[in-house]
C-alpha cells in the first residue's frame, strides 16, 4: 500500500465529493472505502488460512456512502496488497489510511493518531519491564482506535498460553483484555484485526472470538471494582472542553484548560490496580507545561515513572504530527525512585534503535517541570544542576510575554517613526549571537506601533532582557537572548514588544543581577542543555523560565566582571560552566 496508491484514493474521494448530486458526508465516504479495503484483506486472508469464517459484522448505526466503480477496485487492490504483509503492518497501514481520509475536524476533535509498530512494541516492552505478566494480566486500551495494540497484545497474551489448549488460550484472553472507543468504526475495526491475529486459535477452538471492544467514551466509565494490571495506549490528544461533570471529576489533575492526553492519564490511574502500570505515547509537553502541573504532582504521587523513552525526530513517526513525543511507563503505588531515560530513533524500514541517556530522580517540588536529561552527556549535568535552588526571582527578576500580539492591533503598525509612535521590537531584534538589532524585515513585520489611548498598556519605558519564545529542539540553541540596551529605551523614550518575545524584568528596583550578565548566562552552551532538559514543547514559556536552575546570584558577580572587560566569549562560556559544577576547558 504506497503513498502513492493513497494519493489516489484521495484524488477519487475528492472527485466523488465534487461529482456527487446529492451532499455526501466525507466521513461516510471514508469509511465505505475502508471497509471495501478491509473486505478484501479479510477474504484474502481468510483464504490463506483455509476457514470459513465470516466477516465480522460492521455495527448498523454506522452510515456508508455509495463509491464509484474506479474507488471501489482501487479499494479492492489495496486489500488484497495489504493482506501481504504482517497483520500488524496491515493494520496500522489500514487505520493510516482510514485517519487520512477523515474530516480534517473530525480528526482533530478525536486526536485520532495510530501508532506505528515498533513503538508498540516498544511500549510493550517497557511494560513487561515495569513488572506486567502477560499469562495473568488484565490489559486496557481506554482509547484502542484500529487496535494498533490490542492485536500485539492479544499475541503475547497467547505466547505467554502457547502450551495451553485453544479454548484455554481464547477464554483467557477474552477475560482479561479490554479496548474502549469512542469512534464504532474504529472499534470495529479493532476487532477485525483481532479476529485475523487470532484467526488459528479460533479455528482450532471452533468458535469466533467475542467482542472485546465497547463502543463508549472513556472519560464517561467508572472502573467500579474493575481494576487493570496494565493500562496502556495511545491517548488522543489535543484541548477540550470538559463537561462540568468531567471537569469536577478530572480536577485532581487540572490546571487551567484540559488536554485530552493529560485527562487520559488521570483516567490511567483510576483504572490500574494498587500496583499496575501505565504505559503511554503521549507527547512531551506534560513534562513542562504549566497547565500539568497538577498532572505532574499527581503522577509524582500516585504513580512515579518508571522509564522514558524521548523519540528523537518529530517528523515522519506519526501521520501530521509534529510534537515531541514520548514513551512512558508508571507504576501505581511505586515508590520514587530512579527513572531510566532512553532515545529512539526510526530508520526508514520502520524499525528503532535505543540509546541510553541515564536517569533522574524527581525533586521534592513535583509540579516544577521535571529535569530529565535529552542526551547521555545531560545525565551528569542534571545530577548537578537538580541541586541548585536558585531561580530568576532570586536574581530580581520576573517573566513575560511580549504584550502585543500583533495581528490584533494591525490598525497601529506603522512604517516610519512619528509623535506618539515607538520601536516596534519582534523576534527578529535578538540576533542568534546574542546581540540587540533593531530591524523588521520580515513579511508583515512593521517597524513602528503608534498605540491609541487605550492601549497605552503594551508600551515598555525600561531596560529588560528580551528572549525568543519559540524554537525547536533540532536548532543550535534553544535559548536565543539579547539584553535590550538602556541607551536605546533613553533615545526613543520607549518601545512596544512583540508577543513572540519573552520579557525577562526586574521584580523591584534593582536587582541583584545585571541585565548583561542574566543574558550572558541565558546564551551559555550550558544553559541551553539545562533549559533542553526542562522543556517539552517549541514553546518557551515564562514558567519554564521561571524555574530554570541557576547558580548562586553572589557567584555571578565574577561574570559581570567578564563582560565589563570585555573578556572573549570563550572565557565567559568556560566561568558560566564552572558555575554549574562542570571542569573549566
């Protein structure tokens, strides 16, 4: 099933949309073509096998769409292609095709994400080794989608019963595995795949499996005494806006605004025994935000983590994502302790590879973002800078973002200077090498804001360290930082900032340290590790600003001292190191 061949399946979907007299709901569309796919996997299939069995049957309250003759023989090829390959390729490959097809809005309202196979499988084994027992274990999957782990499940629950009769083998994993989706498509579909994955055992037992798969919406059950040893998934991601039933219930774990993921894991922890486990995809955000820390806290609580495991690229893991992700295992009722940190990168064959970075130990402060080393060479350095208890207030400092968001105030930009008018400062004044340039080159950037009256509020009449709030993990630094000269407040009389810069201020008065020196620092080599080892997302945020760890604000005096002499760069990086505990070079 190539990209190609998928390309032209939404070509004709698209042409069908187009030629159609009467309106056709593009998800009716999607799921007719799936399922004629899913039709001709399964006769496929079963013919290999030599059984009989039917089909399973698709729930009556989902609607069809009629298809042209041409979509439904591509639909049929790509079946009969797809039955070529391992079930759990066919599967995920199927639930691609089905989430790609589907309603942009659809799709983001449910987060609906498949997961390819060897992150299952990861996750899996980062499972077992939390302590799960495939032969015993009572599995859920609150979110299960096309079943991209209750197939994998489903065959180590078999593997670990391989000496046992089929009616055993079938009755036991019958009892003990469970999936809930919200999408009946999708749940049907779990249930196909589960169907193919223990298609042998069935023929041998002479029955059917039995569904094990509810139609529901996770969030609404109650685990009552049904406790799991393991729950495990890939939970949808995205905001939402709870019911107030739902937002009482989750309070616990909320800070703010929900995200699907994060309620996700709250439900993980109501349905896992005293000692089970969670294992999770999820992205890394939760790790930062400031809106998980009640997660964060909860999590440190209830269920600390046992091992993380940081994807290393963003792009081409999961179909249109580009978040940071993580695996992640947690143990109900475990006691903190240290938690084993691993890289994984995919080759172009599907396949990982897993590096070691160390481990770390959560503080005693839990809803801080929690230091976790990105890199083998960030172990170390997170074991010494988990010590450091100062932060930016302690300097006299405060964080904030740049008060206008321009395109809310297009009616102010301005081209040239004027009365009334001040320096409009974007992201693009902080120069990677650390240094302030007033410019606006940029599309749609303007050099100058004339505020009205009331909007006197996004001026900005003193000196400050500004930083750049977004940028991503694969630049050189994170950390991009230019102190704002008082001379150039003093020639224009004040200036306006740009939402897409952060506003580093003093509390009162003047603080302890410079606003050179906190930029000097901001910009060090070490810094930007410190700061990769704290931040989860593209964003950087005033809270996770606030609680960088720095060093002693009296132990900076000897890099104010650097940078009135004019000392090389060189020199300043090698004192800033020194500060945090590493050897001068």
């Amino acid at each position: 099933m190539s990209q190609r061949e998928i390309t032209a399946i939404e070509a004709s979907v698209a042409r069908t949309l187009r030629s159609s007299v009467a309106p056709l709901d593009p998800l009716d569309i999607a799921r007719s073509l799936v399922r004629q796919v899913i039709s001709a996997y399964w006769k496929e299939t079963e013919a290999r096998l030599g059984g009989q069995a039917e089909l399973r049957e698709m729930p009556s309250e989902i609607s069809l769409a009629p298809l042209e003759p041409e979509v439904c023989e591509l639909a049929q090829k790509m079946g009969t292609k797809a039955a070529e390959l391992d079930v759990l390729d066919a599967s995920y490959r199927i639930g691609v095709l089905y989430t790609g097809l589907m309603p942009d809005e659809r799709q983001a309202r449910l987060g609906a994400h498949y997961t390819p196979r060897a992150l299952c499988q990861r996750l899996l084994d980062m499972a077992e080794d939390a302590g799960t027992e495939w032969d015993t274990a009572r599995v859920l999957d609150p979110a299960c989608g096309g079943g991209a782990f209750l197939s994998p499940l489903a065959l180590r629950m078999a593997a670990s019963l391989k000496d046992q009769p089929a009616e055993t083998v079938l009755t036991s994993i019958e009892q003990r595995l469970r999936g809930y989706e919200i999408d009946s498509f999708a749940a049907w579909m779990s249930e196909v795949f589960l169907d193919v994955i223990l298609a042998e055992l069935c023929l041998e037992a002479g029955r059917p499996l039995k569904s094990l798969v509810q139609v529901c919406d996770a969030l609404e059950q109650e685990p009552g005494s049904e406790k799991f040893d393991l729950v495990i998934g890939n939970p949808p991601y995205g905001r939402i806006t709870l019911s107030p039933n739902l937002r009482q219930r989750f309070q616990r774990s909320l800070f703010g605004h929900a995200n699907l993921y994060g309620v996700f894991a709250d439900l993980a922890l109501r349905f896992t025994s005293s000692s089970g486990v969670i294992a999770y995809v999820t992205p890394t955000s939760f790790l930062s935000g400031e809106y998980f820390k009640g997660l964060r806290v909860l999590l440190g609580w209830e269920a600390p983590p046992v091992s993380i495991d940081f994807i290393a690229e963003r792009k081409g893991v999961f179909a249109d994502v580009l978040q940071e992700t993580m695996l992640a295992t947690y143990q109900h009722g475990r006691e903190p302790g240290a938690v084993s940190v691993h890289f994984l990168t995919q080759d172009q064959q599907g396949s990982v590879k897993i590096t070691g970075a160390g481990s770390f130990n959560l503080s005693e402060e839990l809803d801080r973002p929690w230091l976790i080393p990105r890199s083998d060479r960030q172990s170390e350095l997170v074991g010494r800078v988990s010590r450091l208890p100062y932060r930016l207030a302690d300097y006299g400092y405060k964080v904030s973002t740049g008060p206008l968001v321009w395109n809310r105030h297009k009616s102010g930009l301005r081209d040239e200077p004027g009365e009334g008018r001040y320096p409009l400062l974007w992201a693009e004044s902080v120069r990677s090498n650390g240094v302030f340039e007033f410019r606006a080159q940029k599309r749609n950037h303007k050099p100058y804001f004339q505020p009205a009256k009331k909007e006197h509020w996004v001026v900005t009449d003193h000196p400050c360290v500004l930083l750049q709030r977004t940028t991503a993990k694969e630049q050189c630094r994170r950390l991009i930082a230019a102190e704002l000269p008082e001379q150039f407040i003093r020639k224009h009389g004040a200036v306006v900032v740009e939402n897409h810069l952060n506003m580093i201020k003093p509390l009162n008065g003047t603080p302890k340290v410079s606003a050179a020196a906190l930029a000097a620092l901001l910009n060090s080599d070490v810094v930007d590790q410190v700061f990769r080892c704290i931040n989860g997302s593209v964003a950087v945020s005033a809270y996770e600003l606030q609680a960088l760890p720095l060093p002693s604000p009296d132990d900076v005096k000897d890099i104010e001292e650097l940078i009135e002499t004019r000392a090389r760069r060189e020199a300043v990086e090698q004192a800033i190191e020194h500060l945090y505990g590493g050897e001068a070079k």
